[in-house]
C-alpha cells in the first residue's frame, strides 16, 4: 500500500497516473470518438489525448522536475531534464475504437519504475524496477490516498499481490501488426502456421500491450513481436520493466538483450518457454 502521499515513490506515481489515464479510457468507453490520423492506418482518439492529459497532470504535480515523452504529445518539460518518462495513454486504439475492452495505459520512468493499468479491470501491474506486484480494485470514490497526486481522487485498492510467471496456461501472445521490419527472414505471425508451435503452444492476438503484463502474471506464458529496439518505446517500455522485475527472460527475436541494437522482443515466464520459441523463430531462418 501506499507509504506516505505527501512523499510518494516513483512506483507510486507510476501507478496513480496509469489509473488516471485508465479512468478516462473507461469514462469515454461506448462513445463515438473523434480521430487523429496519424498514417499508415494509424490513428489517436480524443480518448488517447484525454487521457495522456490527465496522465501529465498526476507527473507534473508529483515530478515537476522530469520530462514527459507521451505518445500524442511528444516530449515536453526541461529540455535539460535528468529523468524522462514513457507515456501510452491507451495501448490497443483500434480495439478500444471499435468496442473492444483489451486495452492498457502505460507509464513508465526511464530505465526505472513502470506502471500497466487495465481500464476495465481495475488492475494496476507495477513495478519499483525489484519487485512488480498487482493491484486489484484502485477505482471508485477515494479517500485522500489520491490528493496529493492533483485532481485524481482514487481510493485504496481491494488487495495486491506478487507476480508470479507461469507457463502452465500455454497461451502465447503474437503481436501481428504491421510493419514488420525483420521480413523475409522472421515475421511474427510465421510462428501462427510453425507445426512445432502449435504443438506446445496456443496462439493469442490480444493487440495491446496489456498481454505483457499477462506474462509477469502468468496469464500468458510468453509474449512475442517483430520491431527495433523497444526498450525506449512508450508502449513496451512499462510491459519489459514489469516482466523483468517479474523474473520473466526477456530478450529480443535474436536471442540478444533488448536495447539499442536489439530487434524485436521475446518475453517468456520461464527459461525452457523462451528455449523453445528461439529455436522455432531462428527455425524460420534468423540467425542466432
């Protein structure tokens, strides 16, 4: 639980301005909401504006001092800033556009603390960059838990727990959308038709970053997608922070550490999960 509102940590901002982006994801769900085409089929709603609005404000109030990288909004704050932080004010655009719940809004501090909040659960994953843990029921009318963080009031949470990765469940989440910048040589959704994939595994298409955090719970057993370096992206930034503390192995498509030279990413719950989807992938021909 919270130590001290006057004086939160970096988690606790994390958490509380997750869950005020999340809170207005949720307040906006089932309306019909203006688009920001951003090309490419891509597109922002008023919801992703709104919420990574209401995100700043919860960083500005707590860390006035610190830089903001949002996803809408770019980066704003000191150019000199010593610490920056990843916003993704809704994860998963497209299925929230189109009525779908599996969404999430991630914050994350730079190489630090991470937060991963799902508007319509009421979870909160989150990480002081040690240990990740998730928070159950952070929604509703609030008690002075949320006044230090600005116009946010939140009350405590029902209960929270560690995580726990698991790959009992066997479910793999594949990231399909486009672009994919490894093709020819791997392409995630080659795995989808690979025999020796679905023979220990079962395919999931979540379209958002919330299966990340599914993997440090153990909801998923792991989680794959084709890119660049995501370690500085604001919609993998928080999901690889939480899976890491978490104790999953996270590497990218090659097998390398994810970073500035990494390609892709590969997050597993356990050492023989990840085993096994490296050698499928370097099976579609990427070399180790």
């Amino acid at each position: 639980m919270i130590d001290s509102p006057a004086s939160p940590t970096d988690a606790e901002v994390a958490a509380v301005a997750a869950l005020a982006g999340a809170e207005v994801v949720r307040a906006r769900y089932g309306r019909r909401h203006s688009r920001i085409d951003k090309g490419a089929g891509d597109f922002a709603t008023d919801a992703d504006v709104a919420a990574e609005e209401a995100i700043l404000d919860i960083i500005r109030t707590a860390r006035p001092e610190d830089a903001v990288h949002g996803e809408e909004g770019g980066r704003r704050g000191a150019v000199d800033a010593v610490r920056e932080w990843l916003v993704d004010p809704l994860c998963g655009t497209l299925n929230y556009a189109t009525g779908s719940q599996l969404v999430a809004v991630n914050v994350a501090l730079r190489n630090g603390p991470a937060a991963v909040a799902d508007p319509f659960s009421g979870e909160v994953f989150l990480t002081d960059g040690e240990t990740a843990w998730v928070r159950y029921g952070a929604y509703g009318d609030g008690d002075a838990y949320g006044q230090a963080f600005g116009p946010v009031v939140l009350r405590r949470p029902v209960g929270e727990e560690q995580l726990a990765p698991t790959a009992d469940t066997r479910l793999v989440d594949v990231n399909l959308d486009p672009p994919f910048p490894g093709a020819p040589a791997f392409r995630a959704v080659d795995l989808l038709a690979h025999p020796g994939f679905v023979e220990r595994f079962r395919p999931r298409v979540v379209s958002t970053t919330l299966a990340l955090a599914w993997v440090a719970a153990g909801r998923r057993a792991a989680y794959v997608t084709d890119g660049g370096d995501l370690s500085g992206s604001v919609h993998f930034a928080a999901g690889i922070a939480l899976c890491r503390a978490a104790g999953c192995v996270v590497t990218g498509v090659d097998g390398a550490p994810v970073g500035p030279d990494g390609r892709g990413l590969v997050v597993a719950a356990d050492a023989e999960t990840h085993g096994l989807l490296m050698s499928l992938i370097r099976g579609r021909g990427r070399s180790a």
